[in-house]
C-alpha cells in the first residue's frame, strides 16, 4: 500500500454522509479539514484558495437527514472521488438497516483501504470499518454506549475499552468527539505539516478542557506483530517512560539477553528500542507544550530527560522546531 505523505500533497477528503449521521460529528470534521485547507493555501502561497477540497460524500450523491432531522446537502458520490483521507462520522441508527440502506460503502471502505487512503472514523462510524473486515486482529475502540454491540458483532476485533484513540494501519479510531478533535489535529499534523496541525488546533482547542489524558497516536501501528513478549515491552514503556532505567534489565526481566532484546524489538516494530521511547517521551513533550505553563526544564525532567539542553536538541530533531517554538503556536491557549 501506498500512505500519503507530505511529499505527495494532499488533494482531497472524503466525509460521509448517510442518514442518520450526527451533523455534528460532521461538520466538526468539515471545519477542522477546511481550516486546514485554507492555513496549508497559504502556505503555499496561493492566498485564500484551499490547498486542498473537502468534500461530503454520500452513495447516491443526494442530501441525507441527520439524526437532528435536518437535510445535509452531498457533493459527489463514493466512486467519484480519490481521497487521500476517509472520515466516518457518528451515526445513530441500527446499523444492520445502515448495511442493507448502503451496500456500496463496505466495497467502497475496502478498495479505498487497499489503495492506501487513511480511514478515520469517530464513535458509531467505527462500525463500518470494521464491518468491512479491515479491524480483524487489530486494536480500535469506539463510543463506550456501544461496546458490547460491537464486542458481539465483531469479536475479531481488539476492541480497547480504556482508550480514547487507536491506530492501526492507516486505520484511526476515536471513541467520541473530544477524542474525534485530537484525531483530527494528528491527522491534520500527519497529511499538512506540525506548522498548519498547532495552527488549526490553536483556533479551535484552547478552551477544551479534557477528562483524559489523550493517548499517544502513531504507535498503534506498531503494534501488527505477533511477539508477546515485545507487546508487552511496549505497554511497559508507555507507562514508566519517564522513569529512569537500562534497557538490560528491560530484556532480562522478559527473559531475553539485550542482544536479542534489540533485534527482536526492531524487527517487530521497525524502530530501534531507544527511538521509539524518544518518541514516546517527544510526544509527550508536545502535549505538554501546547496545554500547561511548565517550563521547559520541568517538562525535560517530566519526560525522563535531566539536562533541558539535551532535551531541546532531541525535540529539534524530532519536529524541526525548538520547544519554545512548538509552544508560540499555542500562545492563545496559554494567556
């Protein structure tokens, strides 16, 4: 598979519509897209001309009535459109009718993925992913309403009950709108740049105030593999990645010696151990940076790094901007 990337510029997404789709959820990704339209136009210098369409697709290319009852206008049908981003917005509905309402978007959702296209879906539009069968054996989760409708409909599937967003092949999950936000900026930061993703999530995040930590994005797919020992390795480090400790003793207490540790690890994930935790504690960092007042010193110490200095180095090289860089984008948010 192909996965679109910033030297291949985003042209287009892809929002569907069907009856019964929470106009919210919608158009809260609409806006999100079309801000970042507008910010990645200027960037490249075309004034107020998006750089990229927005689009709201539905099966038959007519309006649909949203759960509130109000008529939602479409702008091409599924086939009419290569996007290079899928969204699935929250629906209200028995899905079963959805399925018999709207066959074409199961073949539709499962060509798109092969082709490479990214699929995000929020709450409910998980169902639709993962009736496709692109979730078998993968990690996702989705509105807590619903779990165990989805636990009985798709029992292939991962289901995570205490994540807010998953990730896993190209394939993003958000449990409900807060989490649907975060989403969308990490989507935004994935397909536009760091540079439009801090602008959009400046204009539009600097009041929400959540009941969770958001979790980290992007590891997901790091996941796709079948070494226990390792997966269990990952979760250790997503929860004590700010602790001091030797990688040795790491591997010895799973029974491994460092040298295979470290080959095993690379090969299951692709990243060697030492950069994939930096990556953890990195992105960190950046929620820190953009949602309190710490200094930057304390935020080094929070994330497992002493010497501040080194610790601005390793962001530099990781987002191309400093920490007091990454954090003037979120100006507003922390007056």
């Amino acid at each position: 598979m192909t996965q679109p990337s910033l030297s291949s510029p985003l042209r287009q997404v892809a929002i569907l519509a069907t009856d019964g789709v929470i106009a919210s959820t919608l158009m809260q990704a609409k806006d999100f897209f079309h801000m970042a339209s507008l910010r990645d136009g200027r960037r490249r210098g075309q004034g107020l001309t998006p750089g990229f369409r927005t689009s709201i697709v539905a099966p038959d290319n007519l309006p649909v009535t949203s759960f509130s009852q109000d008529r939602i206008a479409t702008d091409a049908t599924l086939s009419a459109l290569r996007p290079q981003l899928i969204m699935l917005p929250a629906f209200w509905g028995d899905f079963d009718q959805m399925l018999e309402r709207y066959p074409g978007v199961i073949p539709w959702l499962q060509e798109e993925h092969a082709r490479g296209t990214l699929i995000s879906a929020e709450a409910t539009g998980v169902f639709w992913i993962a009736a496709a069968g692109l979730l078998d054996g993968r990690e996702a989760t989705t509105y807590w309403r619903f779990f165990d409708e989805f636990s009985q409909r798709f029992p292939r599937v991962m289901l995570s009950r205490d994540k807010h967003i998953t990730d896993a092949d190209n394939i993003y999950c958000a449990a409900g709108v807060t989490s649907g936000c975060d989403l969308s900026i990490h989507l935004i930061e994935k397909l536009c740049g760091s540079q439009v993703s801090q602008a959009v999530a400046r204009d539009t995040l600097y009041e929400v105030q959540r009941s969770y930590t958001p979790g980290v994005i992007g590891f997901g797919g790091q996941k796709l593999h079948q070494d226990v020992a390792i997966l269990q390795i990952q979760q250790w480090l997503e929860e004590h990645f700010a602790e001091k400790f030797r990688f040795e003793d790491v591997a010895s207490q799973h029974g491994m010696s460092i040298r295979n540790f470290m080959r095993r690890f690379q090969s299951a994930t692709g990243d060697k151990p030492l950069h994939y935790l930096q990556r953890l504690r990195i992105e960190t960092a950046k929620n820190l940076l953009s949602t309190t007042r710490r200094s930057i010193k304390t935020i080094s110490y929070d994330v497992g790094y002493d010497d501040a200095s080194f610790f601005a180095r390793l962001f530099r090289q990781h987002t191309e901007l400093s920490p007091n860089q990454y954090r003037r984008q979120f100006q507003q948010q922390l007056q």
